[in-house]
C-alpha cells in the first residue's frame, strides 16, 4: 500500500509518501516541505499548496492519505493555517476518491516512538530508523509527514480508519471527469476489500 503523509501548515506543509512492506516495515519513496510566503495572501497560498499537492497526488498516485489531526492551541493564526491546509488536502484527496485517515500528533508519537509525548528529535530519530535512511529527512514538518504515513500503516491501514462518515465505499467515493480521478489497481482492490470487510 501506498500512503501519502500530510503534516498540514500554511507556512510549510510536510508531504511523505511510502509504501508498506511485509513485518511491519517501510520504504521511503518521497518527501518535500510546500512553502508558502506569509506576505502572500492566504487565497495565493492556499492555492500554491492545491497545485503542489495535486501534483503529488498525480506522481505518486497513494492508495490513501494520512493527516495530522488539527488540534487546539492558543495562537489562532497558526491553527486557522494549519486547519486550511488540512481541509484543502483532504477535500482534494477525496475528489479523487481517495480514502482520508487522520491521525492526533499524540498518536503519531507513540506509534512512531512508542510515548505519546516524545519530541521532534525522538520522532525524527526513529523515523531514520524505521526508513533505514542515511540521513535524518529535514526539516522536522519532513519527518513528521512520514511519521503520520508510517502510523497510519501500523494502526489505520488495517482497521480502515477513516475520517467520519458513512459513505466508506471508494467506488461510491469516486470523482468523475477529473484526469488522475480514476482508481489504480491496487485502490480498486483497496475498495473491494474494504466492501468485504463490511
């Protein structure tokens, strides 16, 4: 399975993509920061960050995009930011079919380091590790996209966790018209299993 990481920010938005192997491991298949300018208004960047992510979603062509659940923080410029980016990447996910997962940065952590309250460093340390990368992936919004895209593969890939809603069937989901819409091989079995399993 393939899986698109997304650590959401209007500033800089970390994307990671890997895909899954056998025993619980991984392999890196690319990883950016989108940034944005703050002296641009927020409709240009928002609208540089939809071009870049579409651009990702055509090239790699995930099975399923992971989010950093927005949590609540009392600078609300950072959060109004953070929840565009991650409503923009979501809403541009599902219009391709996609299924969405979110995932709270708490959860991330322990998945990834095994505590809840682990720092960057940690997550940073044991994302190398598990990717078997020569170098720490920099900046941390790196690290922390692939971080989401290897906990979404170790707790929401087999549970098919997803954003709330009744509608889960992919072939339902599915966006018309739109080049890159139609589902690759592996998001048609992705579906049919998801039916079976209801």
């Amino acid at each position: 399975m393939r899986i698109l990481g997304v650590d959401p920010g209007l500033t800089r938005c970390g994307l990671g993509v890997i895909d899954t192997l056998p025993a619980r491991k991984a392999k890196m298949v690319a990883v950016d920061v989108l940034r944005t300018p703050s002296a641009d208004s927020v409709d240009l960047r928002l609208g540089a960050i939809a071009e870049a992510f579409d651009s990702w979603l055509d090239k790699y062509r995930p099975d399923v995009v992971a989010i950093e659940r927005v949590f609540a923080r009392n600078d609300v410029s950072t959060i109004m930011g953070t929840a565009q980016a991650s409503g923009l990447t979501m809403g541009l996910a599902a219009r391709r079919g996609l299924p969405v997962a979110m995932h709270t940065p708490s959860e991330v952590k322990a998945a990834i380091t095994g505590s809840g309250r682990a720092d960057k460093k940690q997550v940073t340390s044991m994302v190398t590790r598990i990717l078997g990368l020569d170098a720490p992936p920099k900046p941390a919004d790196a690290a922390d996209a692939l971080a989401i895209a290897i906990c979404h593969s170790w707790r929401g890939a087999l549970s098919a966790q997803s954003t709330p809603g009744t509608n889960k069937d992919l072939t339902e989901r599915k966006a018309g018209g739109r080049q890159g819409s139609g589902l690759t091989k592996a998001q048609q079995q992705w579906a049919e299993a998801m039916r079976r399993a209801k």
